[in-house]
C-alpha cells in the first residue's frame, strides 16, 4: 500500500505483544518516524530500541500497573497500538478447550484490558486506539473458530468504544490477512496449514497500516493492509453469501485433494465431504 512519509514527532506510543513478529517492526517504524515507544510482552527487553515492559495480558492483576509504568515513562499516551495476538486450530464443532481461552484472553480480553487502562491518558491527549484485527473477523475460515470468533469480538469491542470515547479518541481497526509468522507453527503442526487458502502477505503492509492509521488527519475506521484486502472486507461485508460460497469452494477443493487427510481436527470435515460427494 502506498502511504505518505509518516511523521509521528515526539509522539508516546504504547505497542502490545512488542516482541513478536508484527510488535518488533512497528517499534521500529514508529521510532523511526520519530516517536517514543515503550512495548508490552510477556518477555520484557527491547524492541528495536524501544523498552519493553514485562506483562501479562491474560493476568487481569498485571496489566493496569504495567499500562501505568509505560505512561509514567513516557510522561503521557498519545497512541495505544493493540497488537498482541495468539492463534491455534479450534474447530467450532468441538468443545471449547485451553487454546480456546486462551485466545480469547489474549486476544480480546487482553486487548480490552489495556484499553480500559489506558483510556484516562488517552482521552486526556486526544490520542488514538489502533486494534490489529484480522480479515477473519469478517471472513471467517472453519477449523480456526477461536482465533475468528475473537477478533470478530474484538472488531465489536472496537465499534462500541468508539460509540463511547470517540469524540475524544480516534479508534480503528487494521485487518491483515495471513502473515509469516510464529502465531501459524500449531496450525501447521496440527496439519490444518492456511497455505492455498489464506493469501500470505508481507509484515511491512501491516505495518504500514496501523502507521497509516495513527497518522492519518482523521482516525479510519477500518483499515485494510493490501488491495486485495480491501475487496475481501468489501465481499465480506456486502455479499456475505457470496463470501461464504467462495470459502466454502476452497476448503472443498482443498479436502478433496487430500490436504487434510492427516489432521485429526478436520476429520469431521473430511468425512462429512465424503459422503456428500459419495
């Protein structure tokens, strides 16, 4: 995506899940653009040169002092970026088990967490709220169900906050497809690998994204990381039969091919697409 030279001068910015794939590159983009950044992650250290400060998101106790000294080090809050994520195979015909929570945890009560800590500083500056989503919150893919299902809630929560502080703190959503990273290894190593499903894209329009997002005159409400991107929001959102057929074409080429014979996960799936086509 093609965006305008980003200038985020003396800027203080708080980057969740600073330490993985997406967090180290936006500490590095948001630093170079001339901000000051402090990071949060279960793994305290730096990020490309920013200070990260050890945190829990899952740890209700742990998040307000640890949004707190991130504030008090940068001596206010300007911008709140969301990004921490976990993802894992959850097939929503099975019952809810630990990976389910703990997606949900991180991944929308994590996030709601540190918003809810943050706001005070952010309604005091006039900043922005930034959630990284993921275009499966509107266009979901079966076998993934956790990982859908709470950023479809956290794409919610965003909605409603943005009712409730909006005339003081921009807030928007940044939906990136599927991205190279450490977040996909236990859907892989199930065997339900997102390859000739899900598009892969690169790191840096994620990044450009959320820059875009915490820069532009007016915060968007929505933002999507690539052209493509744009046309499955818009397919998503205006022809979701549409949206479901294309998907449901997809899985069925690819169960047919035989790309999901090893995975225990989907044997639901593969028996059920066998009886039908016999």
């Amino acid at each position: 995506m093609t965006r305008r030279r980003a200038d985020l001068s003396g800027r203080r910015i708080i980057v969740t899940g600073a330490q993985g794939t997406f967090g180290r590159q936006l500490c590095a983009a948001l630093l170079a653009a001339g901000a000051r950044v402090v990071g949060l992650d279960r793994h305290p250290g730096t990020a490309a040169a920013a200070p990260v400060i050890g945190c829990d998101l899952t740890d209700p106790a742990a998040v307000e002092p640890a949004v707190r000294a991130a504030v008090d080090r940068l001596g206010g809050l300007d911008l709140l970026v969301n990004n921490a994520g976990v993802g894992g195979p959850a097939p929503a015909e099975l019952p809810p088990g630990e990976v389910v929570r703990q997606q949900l945890e991180v991944n929308l009560l994590g996030a709601w967490r540190a918003t809810a800590a943050a706001l005070p500083d952010l309604v005091a500056a006039r900043g922005r709220v930034v959630f990284v989503a993921s275009r499966m919150a509107v266009l979901p893919l079966p076998l993934a169900a956790a990982y859908g299902v709470s950023k479809r809630a956290l794409v919610a929560y965003a909605d409603a906050l943005r009712h409730e502080v909006g005339s003081h703190v921009g807030v928007s959503v940044v939906y990136p497809s599927m991205v190279a990273s450490p977040i996909h290894d236990s859907t892989a190593d199930a065997g339900l690998s997102l390859q000739g499903v899900s598009r892969l894209e690169p790191v840096e329009g994620v990044v450009a994204a959320v820059v875009h997002a915490a820069t532009a005159r007016r915060a968007p409400r929505d933002v999507a990381t690539t052209r493509r991107g744009r046309l499955e929001l818009a397919l998503a959102r205006h022809a979701p039969a549409l949206a479901d057929r294309v998907v449901r074409r997809t899985v069925n080429a690819r169960i047919a091919a035989g790309y999901l014979d090893a995975a225990p996960l989907a044997a639901g799936m593969v028996r059920r697409h066998r009886d039908r086509a016999g």
